[in-house]
C-alpha cells in the first residue's frame, strides 16, 4: 500500500529543518503518519525526549494520546510498565515521550525537548507556543486545519516553512462510507474548502470576498485614507486610487502602529502623502484640526446615518487590488463580518484600514462633493 504523503514529508523534511507543517483536511491521515513517523523515529535513535502537545488535555487524551496508544497496542509496541500515568509519560525504545495539554502552565513554561509537536497547531495561542518553541533544542512538527484566519501567527512560519497540503483522498484507510460522508458536503462551500480540499478560505459571514494581490498602477489620481487609535487600536494611513472603467480599488498600506501622538502622525502624513489629499475619521475633530495646523492637508471624512452600509455596498460593486505588503489590510479583509447583514451592521472590529478605505474611496469614487478638488 502507498504510504500517505504526510509521512513521507516528515522523512525527507524533519531532519533538515526546524518546522515541518502539514496542513491537510479532515480525515487526510496527519495524526496517523506523525505517530509513525514518531515511532520510527523512536527505533532509530535514542535518548531523545519527545513532548505531544494540544490545547487541552482532555482533547489529546481523547484524541491523539489515544491513537497513540493504539497504534502501539496494534504492533505490541504497549508495554504498561514504560507508562507512568499520572505524569503522562510513555518510555519507547529509551526514548522519552511526554504527552499534556497547553491548558498545564506549569509544563509550558518549565520544561524542554528535543523535538515538539504541536497537534492541531492552529487552535494554540501565540504567547503559549513562544514558550514551547523556545524550549525546543531541535525539531517542530505542526499539524493542523486551514480553519485559520489570514493574519494568524503560523503565517510567517509558513511562509518560512511552506506546509504539505494533503485532503482526503491522500488516507488510503478510509471506508467507503466516510469517503462519502465527507464528499455529502460539497455543497457547503467553506467546510468543502477547508475540510474538503485543504485549502484556506474566509470565514462564513467575511463583507469582502471582492479582494486580490496585485501591483499599485503608476499615473493614475491617488488620495489618503486614515483612521485613528492609541493604546489598543493602531493609526493607519492608506494609500488608494480608482479605476472606474475596470472598477478597481488599488490599495496600499502605508502605516499601522500604535501609540502616536498628532505630531508622530503629522510626519508621517507630510512624508507619505505630500500634497495628496488625507480623508481622515471625523469622529476626532480636534485631532484633524492639529493636523491641518502641523502642514498636513486633511478633511474629515463626511458621515451620516446609513454611511458605513452605503460605502460597504458600493466598495461590493468593485474589485479591491491590495499590494502584497499590505498585509494588516489582507487579515481585516479577511475576517470583517456582519454583525447583522439584514440591517447592514458590521462587526465594530477588523476596521481599522477598512474605515481609512472607504473614507478615501467614498470622495474619489463621486461621494465625498469637491474634497478631491478642494484646497483643504
């Protein structure tokens, strides 16, 4: 029988790098081949000490823990005199495997391992996994589903260690029966994405599916979106231009940080957008105002009842072109919702480039009366 992919992946790629991901879909075989990847492991070395962790114990005892004891009851591999139960360790072939849930603290941050896998990665914290991979001396194994946002801390790992996506049909040991039970819901188009084929895909409920990568065209009318914070909420400043012939929104991130003062910001609006002309968020009055005085060309953006939905709607009929460094642009897209779709109420959250966007977009797309043409 053909192996399945996710161990051949973990052969050739554990031993030469410090993360190997496997991404994969449900049913396509990723806790089966790390645990034989992990015993074989086992029978070619020793001494080594092996930590399996998710995000609660109850939730690995009753899923990867259990597995593995089954696999090692299947090849009388289970001896319960190497299994020390109350500390949840298991002894393989003189190797150590320790097996808790990221819910223990006092083994989070107070233990190391040779080699660390993180079952269902995607489901941990990222302070908690800072602690685990630190104490790490060698390898990471990090299996999980793509029911994860853009903007989630595995993204620049992945993007460092590309994942092997597998779905499926890569599990040469499902039944006819569950083959079919899967394949029932291709229909659902976010559970066939995720689960079905592996891939990622937005949240069920995402405003803004309209969206794509590419290039910030050269020679066209360009005008500034921003949107304020401090402590918690970051101040963003972004770039954007309309094509109404191809209706196209190009969009660029130009600054996403958090606790600036009005003069912080005053430079990097002089810097940035020059002469072009600001629409800020006229929620701050005063803080536009100062602005204006510190040399910046500003206006507050025009609001009213039924502005937020209006601008949402009419940013719908377009196709949004971010640039790929535009990534804190790309999470927001990702997972702004609805909070209540039939009155047209979004969630208050993920907005923080989107507001600066539609603000722009609304006085250049023919909104916003002369703000584009005015001396402001």
């Amino acid at each position: 029988m053909k192996a399945n992919p996710n161990y051949v992946f973990l052969r050739d790629h554990v031993p030469n790098q410090r993360w190997t991901n496997l991404q994969g879909g449900t049913r396509s075989g990723k806790t089966y081949a790390t645990i034989y990847f992990i015993i074989d492991l086992c029978k070619r070395h020793e001494g080594i000490e092996i930590d399996i962790v998710r995000e609660t114990f109850t939730a690995l005892k009753a899923t990867v823990w259990k597995d593995f004891k089954d696999v090692l009851l299947e090849y009388g591999l289970y001896d319960s005199n190497n299994h020390n139960k109350t500390d949840h360790i298991y002894i393989l072939f003189g190797n150590t495997i320790n097996y808790y849930g990221a819910d223990d603290p006092a083994k989070i941050h107070g233990r190391s391992r040779d080699v660390l896998w993180l079952n269902e990665g995607n489901q941990f914290k990222e302070e908690t996994v800072d602690q685990l991979t630190v104490r790490t001396r060698h390898r990471i194994i990090c299996d999980f589903n793509p029911a994860l946002e853009v903007g989630h801390w595995l993204d620049p790992i992945l993007r460092d260690y590309p994942p092997l996506i597998t779905t499926y049909l890569d599990n040469p040991f499902l039944t006819d029966v569950q083959i079919a039970d899967i394949e029932s819901k291709r229909g659902n188009k976010y559970f066939w994405k995720v689960y079905g084929t592996g891939e990622r895909s937005a949240p069920v409920g995402v405003i803004f599916e309209n969206w794509t990568y590419g290039d910030f065209p050269e020679n066209i009318p360009v005008m500034f979106g921003q949107d304020y914070g401090f402590s918690n909420d970051p101040t963003t400043l972004v770039k954007i231009a309309v094509d109404e012939k191809k209706k196209e929104i190009y969009v660029n991130e130009e600054l996403n940080r958090i606790g600036m003062t009005t003069s912080d910001i005053a430079a990097v609006n002089k810097r940035v957008a020059g002469q072009s002309m600001i629409i800020g968020d006229s929620a701050e009055p005063r803080l536009i105002e100062e602005l204006k005085r510190l040399g910046c060309r500003i206006k507050a953006a025009k609001k009213g009842p039924g502005s937020i939905t209006a601008g949402i709607s009419k940013m719908q009929d377009y196709k949004i072109v971010i640039t790929k460094s535009s990534e804190n642009i790309a999470t927001e897209l990702n997972n702004y919702k609805w909070a209540d779709k039939k009155s047209g109420v979004p969630v208050d959250k993920h907005n923080h480039h989107i507001d600066a966007i539609r603000y722009a977009f609304t006085v250049l797309s023919g909104g916003g009366g002369n703000y584009y043409y005015g001396s402001g």
